[in-house]
C-alpha cells in the first residue's frame, strides 16, 4: 500500500473551514483566495482517495470518513503547532493567571494544561475556577491574564466572542417523572444567586406560563450534578461538560420552552498580551472550539465560491 504524507497546509485550510462553518471565511481568515481552499479540499479528497465531503441541502456535509479525518487532522495540527511552539519559544518562561467557568474544568483544562506544560515547561500557572461574573471582574482588575467565561452582561475592552452555545434543559440520565400537568410547579435546580443561568431559566418559564419551584440551590456546579441525577429537579447548562449521570433533554419532547443560546467570550487582561499569555490564550482557544457542542459542523457546511 503506498503511503499517503497529507499536506498540513490543507489540513490547517480543512480544520479552519470545518470550525468556521464557510471555506470562504477560511480562506478570509488564512490569507487565501477561495479558489486556492477549492483546490486544497480536491487535493485532500484525492489524498484521501474517497469523499470527504456530501451534499446536504445547499451546503456540504462530511461523510463518514470525512468525519474520521476531521478528527486525525486536528490531532496532526495541534502537534505541529505544538512543536513548532516548543522550539521557536524553547526559553519561554515566567507566569501567568487563568480563569476558566466551571464548565470548562473538566472538559477543557487537563488538555491546555498538558499541552501547555509540555511546551513551556518553565511557565508556571496559576489556575483559577469561578463564575463568569467573577472571572470579568478579576481580569478588569488585573488579577487574571486571561479568562474564559459566558457573557455575564459586563463589557470589558479586550474581549474575544469565541461561539453562541445553545443552553440545554438537564434531566437525570435514568429516567425519571417530571410533570407539567395540572399545573404542578416544574423542580429546578441551580446554583445561588445572582447566577445568569438560574435567571434564564426562571424568566423563560415565566414567559412561557408555566409554574416552577427553586427544588434545590447549590454554590457548586458538582452539587447541581447531584442534585439532578437523584432526581430532584431540572437545571439549565450547555452541551460542554455534562456528566454521565445527565442527560441533555429534547424541549419538544419534554413539554419545555426553548431556550436562547450564550455567548463565550475569551476576555484578556491586556489589548497585547505577553508572549506567555498570548501563547496560553491561543492554546485555550482552540481547545475552546473543539470542545463545543457540533464542533465538527457536519450539516450546512457553506462551500467556497
């Protein structure tokens, strides 16, 4: 079998369009005409010699395989990167203070620490996970370089919006009864206030007409997992981070309203962080993407021109 070497530059073109959702915003953001990302895909599929890409509609979407080298291109990219990182600031050193919302501990945090680490050994960081509204506050007053947070209504000077994420209702992952009927109030459980989410959750309600009770309230988002897998109510998250014992449920199917997506934002202490920041800040950011609900974008992939 002849061995395939793929291009990382069309990897980068592929990856960059996929997370996008357009290979014409692509080849906007890589500096390239959208002719040169068409011929960059047909190499790829050629490389490949099978389809990446299908139809859907009036977009494309991935095939199977296309969604398998979806995936083994951003590994390749990331240890590109990473390497490349490694050796260009091979004396990279000092310190740094990160901030991240609870959701993104688990899901996003161990993978930028150790690509981090592995990298630039001689950073050290300091860590830091709190609410959204925290984290805004600790980088306007300088005590955090760099933070990832929902949008809790504070505008700070040097902001990057990273993606809408729609807001899901949680259940337990076993089934258990929640009753909308005869107007019996709907459980929830959410962390104390003020908490932007518990507010969604209980405006949404209002506005839709239907009843609710605060079941259970927690300083912790590990309570709020608990609090739901024993079956003591509903709460309201993203798609990032859910435990097993939950299980993101279906409005329709539920008898729920709809909820509104929320913004991610990357807020940054300094408009031009140090080299340290700035390195970790795009580590996060990427790591960011990937970890959001559809990042593959499968369906309604716009092509380029």
């Amino acid at each position: 079998m002849q061995r395939v070497t793929f291009d990382l530059d069309v990897l980068r073109s592929f990856v960059t369009g996929m997370e996008l959702g357009s290979f014409a915003k692509a080849a906007d953001r890589l500096g390239r005409s959208t002719s040169a990302v068409s011929a960059q895909l047909k190499k790829l599929e050629e490389q490949a010699a099978t389809p990446i890409f299908r139809k859907a509609g009036r977009g494309l979407a991935l095939t199977e395989a296309g969604e398998t080298m979806l995936g083994y291109a951003r590994r390749l990219l990331e240890l590109n990167d990473e390497a490349a990182a490694a050796i260009h600031d091979v004396e990279l050193e000092g310190w740094v203070r990160l901030g991240l919302q609870e959701d993104f501990g688990e899901a996003v945090l161990p993978d930028v620490l150790g690509r981090f680490a592995r990298a630039h050994p001689k950073v050290k960081i300091e860590a830091r996970i709190a609410r959204s509204h925290e984290l805004a506050e600790r980088v306007m007053s300088g005590s955090l370089d760099i933070a990832l947070a929902w949008h809790s209504g504070q505008t700070l000077p040097y902001s990057e919006h990273v993606a809408d994420v729609p807001m899901r209702w949680i259940g337990p992952a076993k089934r258990v009864e929640t009753s909308l009927r005869d107007g019996e109030p709907l459980p929830l459980v959410a962390l104390e206030a003020p908490c932007l989410l518990r507010t969604v959750a209980t405006e949404t309600l209002d506005r839709a007409g239907l009843p609710w009770r605060m079941a259970f309230s927690s300083p912790s988002l590990g309570g709020i997992w608990a609090a739901v897998a024993a079956g003591l109510g509903l709460t309201i998250r993203t798609d990032i981070g859910l435990p097993s014992s939950v299980n993101a449920m279906t409005p329709e199917i539920a008898g729920l309203p709809a909820l509104p997506k929320m913004a991610l934002f990357l807020h940054r202490r300094d408009a031009e962080p140090e080299p340290v920041a700035a390195r970790l800040a795009a580590i996060l950011l990427e790591a960011a993407r990937q970890a959001l609900p559809g990042n593959a974008r499968t369906a309604g992939l716009r092509a380029v021109a």
